[in-house]
C-alpha cells in the first residue's frame, strides 16, 4: 500500500464545558459549524485525553503528546520549548531561560518588571547580547513578544539546576543566581556574569537612550527565570520517517515544532490571535500536504477566548473555524488521512486549561466510519474510536496512512 | 463461587477495514453468522487494541499480550518461539536461531538457499545434527516447514548478540559469526564450529546421496539467522494457577503456547491452512475444555486472506468460523466464561496487519450483557467493554472465571 500524507489540526482550548447562558450547550453544540460536522459525519470519533484522563495539560506537554512522545519523558519546562520558538536553534544540553527586559536603578534594584511595557526595539537590544561569550558558555539571546525574551547557555557540562536571577517582584534588587547542586556552579556563574555584562551593554544602549530622552522607562537589564535543559528529542524525521512541516502563530508552538523535527512554515496572516488568517491557514496547509507526508496546523484563537471567559467568541471562532475547514474540505487530496483535535479544553467558566477530554475525529480512507453527526463533545463520546490518549493519536495515524512499523512477527 | 473454565478463541487476523467493494462494509459486517453474533447478543463487547491504539501488532507479540503478559518485557524476537513451536523445549538462557538448509559447493559458497525446496528428508538430515556437542554448549536442532529449521545452544553464559552466518544472498560464501559484544565470544565460536561439523555431517548423509542421485540439489549445509534468547517467561499455571491447553495449526503459535506453558494439543486436520478442520478443533476444544481450566483456539484461515488480500475468502472463513462456533454453542459446558478475539486486524486492502482494533466478545454466566446484537468491528465499538488493550483481556476473563487474585485488602 502506497503510504498517505496526515493533515494535523489542532484547535488550541477548544473544548468546553456546558454553559448555563448557553442553555447547558458548549460553545461546539450551538455554533453553526456544517464543514466540521461533514467532518464528523463521514469519519470515526471519540475522546481524547491529551495526557490522562482529569490531568490539566499545557499546550507545550499536550502538543509533544499528540505528536507521539511521552512528556514524562522528554519534557524538561517550558523554557527550551520558548526559546526553540523565537528561533534559537536548540540543541540537546543547552541550558535555556525565559527572559524579560526590565528597568533597574543604578544599584539593579528592579523599577518595572517590563520596562515599562517595551514594544519596540527589542530586537536591537537583543543583538547587542546575542553571541556573548562568559568563559566556556556561549550566549544565545533572542527577543520575544513585548518585554518577552530567551536566553540560551551553549557549553560543555551545563545545568538547569541553577535560582532565578528576577525576583519577581518589584523594589528589590536583582538576584544572584545559585546553584542548586553543587554540578551547577559553573551555570549559576556565567548566569551572574551575563546580568552584569548584560547590564553594562544595555545601560547605554541608542534603543535605551531614546526611550529615556521620550520620558519612557529603559531596558537596561534582562532577568532570567525557569531554567531548563534541552532534552534529547529523537525528531519525527527520524522516528516515523516523516518529513513534516507545522503552521502556528504563536512562539511557543513553533518552538514545538522545530523541537520535534517540524519544518516550521511561516503564514503571513497567521498571528495566533483573534485576527489570524484562518483561510491562508488552510492554503498553506493543503500546499504543504504536497511536499511533507505531515503536516500540522494549530489555531490558537479559541483559547484566547476561554481564558477570556468570552463565551460568545468562542462561538465566533468555531464559525470562523468552520469556514477554515470548509477550504480544507474542498481541496483535500484524497489520499490524505485528517485529525480534529485540541490539545486541550480551555472552559469559559474556567478561564484556564482544564483536565477534560477534547473531540477528536479522524478522516480518512479506510477509517471505520461511525454514527456521528457533530464535531462536538457529547457527539465525539458515542463514536467508534472510544477514549483514546494523546499519545495514542499518533500511532493510529501512522496506522492509517500505511506508515506504521510492526511489532512483532 | 466455585473456579469456572475459560475459552479464548483467536481468529487471527480477522478484523477489517470497510471495502468500497462490499459497500463499505467489513468482511465480518456482510458475511452472515448467526452463532457468532449468538454470542455477541448475548455477551459483552467491546475493541481491542492488541498492544496499545494504532500499533500493528505481530502474531507473537499479539498472543503474549492475550495471555496477559507484557511483551515490551518478555518477547525477545521470533527465533525462540518458533524454535519451542517445531517441538523443542526451550528454557530460560537457551539461544535460539532460525535456519535453513542451503546447497553449498566445496568453498560453501551458497548455491541455492532453499536446497532446491527440500520438502523431505529434512527429519532424518535433522537428527544427524541434533544431540551435537560444541565444548560446553549443547544443540537441540528440528526440521520445520519445507526447507526451513531451527537451531537451539544450550549452556552456560551464552549471548544472542552474534550475527548471522546465512548471508541471504547466492554466490556467496557462508558467513562466519563474528560477536557483537565481547561476552558472545564463545556463542560465535561455537556457532562457527556448528556450520563446519553440520558440512561434514550433511554432505554425504544418506538423504543427500538420494537427492543428488535424482538429480536434486543438496541439503549439505545449515545456515543460522535472526539469534535470540528465549526470555524467563512464569507459566500460566504458575502465574494464574490454569492448567491450559491450546490448539493451532501453525508452528509459531504452537511456539508461543508452549512458551507461557500452555500444553499444545494436536488435532488431526487443523493444518493452519484455508482446509484446516474447524469443527474438529472446535470438538478438540470443547473436550479439553473437561479437563483444563484454559483452553485456546488459534484459527488462522482469516490471516491468510487478508493477507493475500482475498475479501470473498475472508467472508467464506467468517462463515466457516460461524460453523466452529454452532459446535461449540451447542455443546459448551455451562460455567464456561468465553472470549471471541483477534490477534489483530489483516485488511484486505492493506494485505498486511494494522493498527486498527479487533471486536471481543464475552460470553458467560455473569457477564454484564450489552446492546450489541452483532459480531463485527462497528458493533463491538458501542458495547459495554469500551476499548480495552490485549493485556487487560486475561485479568478480565479470571475475575469472571472466579480465579482472580485481590490485590490489596
């Protein structure tokens, strides 16, 4: 049999709870949604529970499990996963942090955590640290969004086992790292040197001395937090033999991506807020299911507005997700085998991540097609794949697409 | 509540995807088969996933997880169960390879890798290598199918890590074993010193002389591939208590009985073909039933179809399945708990096995029967079982055999 190329949608927090002003339906059961239910309809559903079932799952551990591994495993913070999103090529044994640009007084006593909500000119102040070396460690350093950065530790013998150098709170001085096993001495160090020639690079930097001269706070100091270490992800092209590529908006989803082997492509529209491109979502999506044997798009506008609390836009983003899905649908190669999923349920009423099942519907040559009728939650617990695990999905694609490996005889 | 006998019957390969052919529909959904959806009427349902969801599973890693045991910690590779399947008793340390017999000229270079497809004489050419004495190391040898053997070391600190002296091509000298790690030294040499001392006790056998008399090409040399140790697998009698029996034509599933300690029945006319004698195996089974606690059936004949990718053969098999099963309806003792099961899934279309899940049946005096009124893939998903994997089948059936052990107070 000739191996199919798997479409990947992941609807980032699109699972819900049923909602009183929405007479006891979930955003999914009263949104007019007929691309999706055709989905459903000639497919095979069921639960998914992204990592067991109750468990509250990030988007970054629910995202390694639906792409087959196991985050017990392979996840080590949130930290690398960042840093591999802003665009630093992280390696195994690279010691990443989450940064933030902020404001301190001539004694690196914090002023404002966020320097003063620093939009622009990150980038500049960024390059001015990127490539530093202190000692043996050389310094990676990338800009995020607003006063969001990463920094990365490239060196021999390296650990995450070092303090936060932001206090996090405001009026008090900037921390010295320590190290948190003695093996970590050597990172607690070179962490405590970057503040300090970080400090002294930034102090006098032209992005700094014009913020000051407008009368706005500068950026003369990065704090770092939640070290971690990169793990030894063995990537799909290697796993599965997959060349796969992967659509998303926002920085940590991509840095998923590339830490699992996904060619991350860029869409011009697809932002990861309530304005991203959903159409030229789809059209990149159906171009890319061309040249990859995966490919996979995650839309991350319903879980905005479940930790928003906005029930009524969460409805809207199921209409829009429909229309997404209506373009799909039409241009679909028939070879293809597609998966709905979220990567987890984002409740209005919750206004976090919460442990309960996502839908999940699979499409497909082959697939034994059930008695469903609606992408929803209540209609996916009747279907025929029953409740599954995150990292069962994987696995049963590969199946389907006539790529999986046996085992056994 | 006094112990009750189990019936597990696996028809191998039997679960399907839907055929454009047979209007979407399964070999088991367009077949008819009163007794078999008898039993599903009248039982609980439920899929199951052999190894884990979307994992294709091999026949031997499959058997290991229906009688309970987790096969990511005892399957060790196919050489020692079907070394246990062509008779020989393997034990815990044994090394266990597959061969074959080939015709070598006077260098050893291989001149065919079948000796011509030798069909007889391989028993007698057998015995005069069975019983050898390598120093320390004793060989167990037995002829299997055709021009296929295994070959068995016996001995203290023996390794499977030596490779292959079959050189799976023609023209081409026999291999030397060369060891893989250092402590299978004495594993190679001994390996090597077989090769030689099966020459000279082949070249001039009697079985030999005959065939080249005929103008036949020679069994005069054995050739080793595929080592394994066969792992230190409990019993079922030990591990559950159960005296078991078990019936199946072919010799690698004979292999995997007598591996967790299940007594292997011989029964005239189950040959694991397309003409294997159901009924009398179904008779076998309900006799052994008198006097074992466990009793298993192995029905190949669905496998074979799907493998060659034959959909009216598989719907002729599900009908003389369902004949099997009216002679065990109609004579099965009443406290007997029986389970209906695949090994796995062999589409037709996919004409090898998949990833997809296989229907289980439940029948017996306490079960919780469902609404499911039908033996096939579709049915099973709504019963009462949900899904379920391979190991959880064996706990299940000795709870409702009242031979369960508590665990905890």
């Amino acid at each position: 049999m000739d191996a199919r190329s798997i479409l990947l949608i992941i609807f980032d927090g699109l699972g819900d709870r049923p909602i009183a002003e929405l007479g006891h339906k979930t955003p999914l059961e009263v949104a007019p949604k007929p691309a999706l239910d055709w989905f459903a309809a000639n497919g095979v559903n069921g639960l998914l529970d992204p990592i067991a079932p109750g468990v509250r799952p990030g988007s970054d551990t629910s995202h390694l499990a639906l792409f087959g591994y196991d985050p017990l495993k392979v996840y080590t913070g949130r930290g690398p996963f960042e840093a591999a999103g802003v665009g630093i090529e992280v390696g195994p044994g690279d010691v990443a942090f989450r940064c933030n640009f902020v404001t301190v007084d001539g004694d690196l006593n914090v002023v404002d955590r966020r320097a003063g909500r620093i939009r622009e000119g990150t980038e500049e102040l960024a390059k001015a640290l990127d490539g530093m070396k202190l000692g043996r460690v050389k310094v990676l350093f990338r800009a995020g969004t607003e006063h969001r950065a990463a920094l990365v530790f490239r060196g021999k013998g390296l650990s995450p086992q070092v303090s936060d150098t932001d206090p996090h709170e405001h009026a008090v001085k900037a921390l010295d790292s320590k190290p948190l096993v003695p093996k970590a001495k050597a990172t607690a160090k070179a962490l405590n040197a970057f503040t300090k020639e970080a400090h002294k690079r930034l102090k006098d930097h032209p992005v700094n001395a014009e913020r000051t001269a407008r009368g706005e706070m500068p950026a003369n100091l990065v704090l770092a937090r939640g070290a971690g270490i990169f793990p030894d992800i063995e990537p799909v092209t290697k796993r599965y033999g997959l060349k796969a590529a992967g659509i998303a908006g926002v920085a940590l989803i991509k840095g998923m991506y590339r830490a699992v082997g996904i060619e991350v492509l860029e869409v011009p529209g697809a932002t990861g807020g309530l304005d991203t491109n959903m159409v030229a979502k789809a059209d990149a999506a159906l171009a890319a299911l061309r040249t990859h044997d995966l490919v996979v798009v995650n839309v991350k506008a319903a879980d905005l507005c479940g930790h928003d609390g906005n029930a009524s836009g969460k409805i809207t983003v199921v209409e829009r997700i429909d229309q997404m899905m209506a373009a799909i649908k039409a241009n679909l190669p028939q070879e293809a085998v597609v998966a709905l999923t979220s990567d987890h349920s984002t409740p209005v009423a919750i206004k976090d991540h919460s442990g309960d099942p996502v839908p999940v519907t699979i499409f497909g040559e082959g697939v034994r097609v059930d008695d469903v009728m609606a992408y929803d939650e209540r209609s996916a617990a009747k279907g025929g794949l029953g409740r599954i695990r995150g990292q069962d999905l994987m696995p049963i694609l590969l199946s389907l697409a006539n790529r999986g490996e046996k085992y056994g005889a």
